[in-house]
C-alpha cells in the first residue's frame, strides 16, 4: 500500500519526474514528464537518455552530469529537443540515489517554463526594439506615467508625491512599498520623468512573475554555452544603462539572487550568466513591496545587506481606506475613462451609491475600485450611478446604508433625484431645466454643483 500511495502522488503532481539507474537508463518516468516531452512512457522507460534525447550529450545533460558527480543540481534551466523533435525549456532539480550508501541513479524534476521563457524573451526583444531606436534628445521614448497623472488630495497622498519629487532629481535608490493596488509603479514611474534620467530607459521587472533560473538570465543576461540552449544576450540592467530599473515584489526573489544585485548595485558592474567579462552599467535601481521592508527584513524575505543599501530613500503609500477623501476624485476620474470608452454619457454617481464606495475597505485599493467602475459601465450607459446599479459584491453594504440614512440624507437625495429627472429629461438643457422647476438660472447651477451632478 505504501508504495501504491507513492507512486500515485508522483504520478498526479506537476512537475515530470525523470529517474535513471547510475548506467543513464531510465527506470521511472511519470505521466507528466510523458507529457511535458511529447513522449510516451513506453517510449522511454527502458533506453538510454541520449537516445531518447538527441539533443543532449554527456556535457549538457543534467541527469549525465550528476550520474557523473554523484553531486545535487539545483534549478538548471534546459533547454533541448526530444526524439520526435519538440523543443521544450524545463527548470530542473536533479538529485542523486543512494541506496544502503551506494549510488545507483539519479531523479530529475522537472519544471515545464516553455511558455513563460518565450514570453518573457518576447517582451525583452520588445523592450529591446524600443530602447535601440534613435536616442536623441527630440525623441520621446516611451510614454511614462508623471507626477500630475496622480490622483487624490489628501494629506497622506500629497505627503508621498512631495517627497517623491525631491528625491527623483537624485541618484539615490529607492523603496516603494505600499498594498496590492494602490499605484506604486505609477509613483515609481512619476519618479523616472521627473528625474534627470527621463529621456533614458525605464525598464521594469516583476520578480514574482518568473523561476530564479530565468529571471537570473532577464536581469544579467547570458552567453552561449552558459547552459543548454543559451544565446548571446544582455540582460535587464544593460537595457536600462543610463535609465531606470525598476524591481518590483523583490522580497519574493530568492536571495542568492539578491546577493547579486547588491553587488550590482554596490560595483555598478554586472557579469551574465557563463560570462568572466565584467561590464559596467549605470543604472538607478528603484524597487517595490507589498509590505514594509522592515517587515519583509524581520521574515527573512530580504537580505540584511541589501535592505541596508536599498532603503536609502522609502517613501509608503497610504491604502485607499486611509485616505477617503480620495474616492470620489477617483470616482469622477474613471467615469471620465469609461464615458470616452464606452461612448457613455454617465454623468457621476448619487449621494447613496457614494457612501457605499466611501464606507467599503477597499482590500484592492485603487485597483479594486477602478475595476468597479468599469463594472457599472458595462451595464449601465447614461444618467446618474445609483445604489441599485453598483456591482453585486457592493449591494448588501448599499442596503444596510440606505436604511440608515438621516433626515437630511434623504432630502438631499430626494432632491437630487428631482433635479437630475428635470435635468435629463431636458437633454441637459440648464436654462430649460430651470424653467420647469420654477427657479433661477443661477440657483440651478449652484445646485447642480452642490448635487455632484455633472454638466453635460
């Protein structure tokens, strides 16, 4: 029974496992290597991994390798073709077998990354295009977010863009660190167009989004040789020579790979993968947090030498919930997105549906309320947002506000609704709209501000 209950987890798990005895032939190969390599089971189990490989030799195969050291190898990429001629780009542990203390095979898992070393090498030509076009002083090279794009007038908010416009006219790096959703690229990038770098690269890169092996390869580049299918190529920090990169969610990258950067950082020199040439780069780093570093310092996520050297300068963007009195300046913001989007005529949001936003915790900050309002306009086109039109998730809060409301809340709203039914049916006709509530001109459009209504 234990050995059924073994060979169904290796059987149902994600990665392939490989095993050969100490001679390269292999005795165990599970459904998802079959499946990672195009392969059968029956096609492999039996003969000899260069046979079934052609691609490999005795130098570039991982299992080879270690049948030969008796020694661990730890998150190889590789890159190779099969038998039937599929090319396929794993990340690989590969491990000795011991048995009584002798050695008789090794076990490669294997981590299927063809799809995301393709994307990834795909957005890197990109960046690369973009960046090896003519670089002089007239040509903007990219459209990057500046300082007046963001939105909000609180206290908290106009603390950070201040300070932040200090220290972008240095070199010094930089920390950014703030929940899921509250816009630290878009301050990050405010950063780099204000800065005396901003006709030079900005170039950002979420550490989360790839294993260590390709991420290494992204930011240092490679040379041929350095491993099985490797090519000749600078990586992130030379793209960015002269401009701005930008590490985003650095805490999650393993830290041997900070180490690296530190040195990066401390040398301004960097050495791609498989390289002895030291090539020097001049590059602001800025990078980012979901949590505070201190905090990602106390769980172990960042080195202590690196936090050290990154927290020159932290600047911490206060979550949505903190600073309220942003929401309706965002609210009337993205209206302004959609309507141009949706070719709608949504004319801002009553005074219950606005105490639903303000009164929500906003968990996705910024993010989760943008999202919101491009809910409403797939569903709702023209006139005044109101409580019955928010999305689902919002509705049971709408409820318990609108049965709390005081007396003066629904007068204002029942007057609200009078003027906006006027106002609508009379294509927003001010004077005309005026005229059938029996009031002056002027006292229509000072309620029509004070309403929130916008104008058409």
């Amino acid at each position: 029974m234990k050995n059924e209950i073994i060979s169904g987890i290796l059987e149902s798990i994600d990665e392939g496992i490989h095993a050969v005895d100490k001679n390269g032939i292999t005795i165990y190969y599970n459904p998802k290597a079959a499946s990672l390599d195009g392969l059968e089971p029956s096609d492999v189990i039996g003969k000899d991994v260069l046979e079934i490989f052609p691609s490999l030799d005795r130098s570039s195969s991982t299992l080879i390798k270690v049948l030969k050291s008796q020694k661990p190898i730890f998150n190889q990429q590789q890159t190779y073709s099969n038998y039937k001629g599929k090319t396929v780009i794993t990340v690989n542990t590969t491990l000795p077998i011991f048995r009584h203390n002798e050695f008789i095979g090794a076990v490669e898992i294997s981590k299927d990354v063809t799809q995301v070393k393709q994307l990834s090498d795909k957005v890197h030509q990109l960046q690369l295009s973009l960046y090896k076009r003519d670089s002089s002083k007239d040509t903007k090279l990219n459209e990057l977010y500046q300082f007046g794009d963001i939105l909000g007038n609180s206290k908290e908010l106009l603390t950070v863009i201040k300070k932040a416009e200090q220290v972008a006219k240095n070199n010094s790096t930089i920390v950014v660190f703030g929940e899921t959703g509250v816009g630290k690229e878009l301050l990050v990038q405010s950063i780099h167009s204000c800065s005396p770098r901003q006709n030079k690269p900005f170039i950002a890169q979420n550490c989360a989004a790839l294993p260590e092996s390709l991420l290494e390869g992204i930011l240092f580049g490679t040379v041929k040789g350095s491993f099985t299918g490797a090519e000749n190529k600078g990586g992130l920090f030379e793209l960015a020579s002269g401009g701005t990169l930008f590490l985003d969610e650095i805490n999650t990258m393993p830290q041997s790979l900070q180490a690296k950067i530190l040195r990066a950082i401390e040398e301004k020199k960097i050495r791609r993968i498989g390289d002895t040439k030291e090539r020097e780069v001049d590059v602001r780093i800025v990078v980012a947090l979901n949590i505070a570093p201190e905090d990602a310092l106390e769980k172990g996520q960042l080195r202590e030498d690196l936090y050290y050297r990154l927290n020159v300068v932290n600047l911490k963007i206060p979550p949505l919930r903190d600073r309220k009195e942003d929401i309706p300046v965002l609210i009337d913001a993205f209206i302004d997105k959609y309507n141009n989007k949706f070719n709608a005529k949504i004319m801002g949001m009553d005074n219950r549906a606005l105490k639903v936003f303000i009164d929500h915790q906003w968990p996705g900050n910024i993010r989760e309320l943008k999202n919101y309002i491009e809910q409403i306009f797939n569903f709702k086109h023209e006139g005044i947002v109101k409580v019955e039109d928010l999305p689902s998730a919002l509705i049971g809060k709408a409820i318990f506000t609108q049965k709390n409301e005081s007396l003066r809340e629904k007068m204002f709203n029942y007057e609200k609704d009078i003027i906006l039914q006027a106002y609508l049916k009379n294509q927003g006709n001010v004077t005309k709209t005026a005229q059938v509530l029996e009031i002056p001109r002027q006292t229509l459009q000072y309620k029509l501000k004070q309403l929130n209504i916008k104008t058409m």
